[in-house]
C-alpha cells in the first residue's frame, strides 16, 4: 500500500499533494480520521503528519501544525546549508586553480587562443570589429562566389572605411564573374586606392587575413560559424596561399586574357577544364561562382562551338582542342578551332 500511494503521490517533505491536504486539514479540525481514509495518500504517514491514535488502532491523529513547521523548516535549512558548502567548495577550487595559473608562463607569440571557434553570426561580427580595430597595416580577403550583392558588400564596409581611414591597405581576390556586379565597382570606387581587386577563374574558400596575425576561415557550409586563427604557423601557411594566388590573379582594371581558341570564352574554358577533371554541373558552377542554369548555358554554347552533340563527345573535344590544358591534336575530317 505504501509503496503505491508513493507513485500515485510523489512529493517531498517540504509541500503536500491536494489529496493529502485535505485529509490532513480534516484531521487537525476534526481531531482524527479513520485509517481507511489516509489509505489513499499514505504519504501522510511517510512524512509523519498522521499517527495512529494509542486508544484505537483503526483511527489516525494529525502530528501538531508546529511540529510539522518545525519539521519543514529544519528540512530546508539543511538543504540551504549544503547549498551552501557546495558554493563554498567551488569557489575555494576556483582560488586554487586561479593561484595555480598566475605561475604558468604564456609565449609571447601565443597571446590569445591559437585557435577559437565562433558559433552564431553576432560573434562572428563581434571578432571581425575587434580585428578591425587592432589593425593597423594590411587586410588580405578572399572573396569567394560570383556577383557580390549590395547588402554582403554594405555588410562590412564600416569596417573598410575606418580601416581606409587609418591608411590600412587592403588587398582583395574574387573570381572573375565578380567584374560584372556593379556594387563590386561602386564599392571599390567608394574605397579609392586603399584596396587593391584582383580576379581568377576561382579562388578558396572566405578568408580575411588582419595584419598577418589574425585570420578568419569559416567553420561550416553556410557561414554561420568560424575559426579565429592566430597561430603563428597557420597564419603563414594562409599568407602563402594568398600570395600565390594573388600572383596568379588578374588585376581589376586589366581586361582578361584571351582564350586562345575561336569562339571560346575565358568562362568556357574554365569550365571546359573542370568539365575534363570530371566535375558536374553544380560543383563546377559552385567553384566557378554562377548560377548552375547559367553554367549549363555556357556549356550548351561550348557544345556548339566544338562541334558536339553528347557530353561523352564534348568531353572528347574539349581534349582534342587542348581546352583541358593538355596539348590540342587535330581530328582527321575536322578543323581544329582556331588558336591565336
């Protein structure tokens, strides 16, 4: 019986159920109850409140309101008490691993978390500001995708203009589809000779390189996470493959080069070279910065331009005109497309 009033009525000693206040508020009124009427919440006995009356055993007396107070009280100051020494003992760890710490020697060039990963775009934006503020020579970015939209550019450009307005240069790479966004160049007019645009087929992933000590990589595909990077050895790993790219790239202002091959777009073979490495439509559209619809478009005019009628047989021209960057070889009844 106990252990089923138990489940049907589980509390702790500090409160009662509704069903057990109202029989003891019945007992304290009326002096007693019958036993059978406490068989439904046998918490009142568990914590005491009813005890069987020495005259007769089939009826129950309600211990005395003050005792029960004192009882709940004493419960509660127990609990508070070992509240307390659990607060106190966290707090004594604390000081000694505080103590303990004062004696660790940090590297000079380890200031900081070599590594920190930043979860949501609020502290994302929280530890570019930062970096911006602390910036005083060089920003190097990687700007990956096609066509930059007005609000990605608006997004950061407080930054660029109180970098600008330290006399902070800044070098930036894009891929080539970023020449035709018109917010690109109303941006890059807006910062005059304090950046330095540079373009290629395709580039890496987002990077933003602060005074070649601190860097941002992002951490997941869409962005909303990141690594703040200060270690010494990764951040000049990233400066080499920035430099090295940006020796590949094409400067802003300079037209691209010519393909070399009649009919064929500096786009077009880009994509006639990701096409050979066997990539498909979507992950060459991806690295290229396009649409996948205009990806496919490019690639129809490509089909058209060499003469093919499947993608097996473009695959097969595209080797033939040397547009996968192996050397072009002539097939015996058709012309080569003319190189320049």
């Amino acid at each position: 019986m106990t252990g089923h009033g138990a489940q049907e009525h589980p509390h702790g000693a500090d409160r009662l159920c509704a069903a057990g206040d109202r029989v003891y508020s019945r007992a304290v009124r009326l002096g007693r109850v019958p036993r059978r009427d406490a068989e439904p919440v046998p918490c009142l006995l568990e914590l005491a409140l009813l005890h069987p009356d020495p005259d007769d055993m089939d009826w129950l007396v309600p211990t005395s309101p003050q005792e029960v107070m004192t009882r709940l009280l004493r419960g509660v100051h127990e609990e508070v008490r070992a509240s307390q020494r659990r607060v106190g003992a966290a707090v004594e760890a604390f000081e000694r691993y505080a103590g303990l710490g004062r004696h660790v020697r940090t590297p000079a060039a380890a200031e900081g978390t070599a590594i920190r990963v930043l979860d949501g775009l609020a502290r994302i934006q929280g530890a570019m500001d930062e970096a911006t503020q602390a910036c005083t020579t060089e920003v190097l970015t990687v700007q990956p995708g096609g066509i930059r939209r007005e609000h990605e550019l608006s997004e950061g450009l407080h930054r660029a203009l109180a970098l600008r307005g330290r006399g902070v240069r800044m070098r930036d790479l894009y891929t080539h589809v970023a020449r035709h966004g018109q917010g690109l160049l109303t941006y890059l007019e807006l910062m005059g000779d304090a950046v330095e645009a540079r373009t290629l087929d395709e580039v890496v992933d987002r990077l933003i390189l602060f005074d070649r000590t601190v860097a941002f990589i992002p951490a997941n595909a869409d962005c909303t996470m990141a690594l703040e990077l200060r270690h010494p050895a990764l951040i000049a790993y990233l400066v080499t493959v920035f430099e090295r790219l940006w020796r590949l790239a094409v400067p802003l202002t300079a037209p691209l080069p010519d393909t070399g091959f009649e009919g064929v777009s500096h786009r077009e073979r880009s994509i006639a070279a990701l096409l050979a490495e066997g990539h498909q439509d979507a992950v060459v559209a991806e690295r290229l910065g396009i649409s996948v619809r205009t990806c496919r478009a490019h690639i129809a005019r490509l089909s058209e331009t060499l003469g093919a009628t499947s993608r097996t047989q473009l695959g097969v021209r595209i080797a033939q005109a040397g547009l996968d960057g192996s050397p072009s070889v002539s097939v015996p009844g058709r012309e080569s497309p003319n190189v320049r």
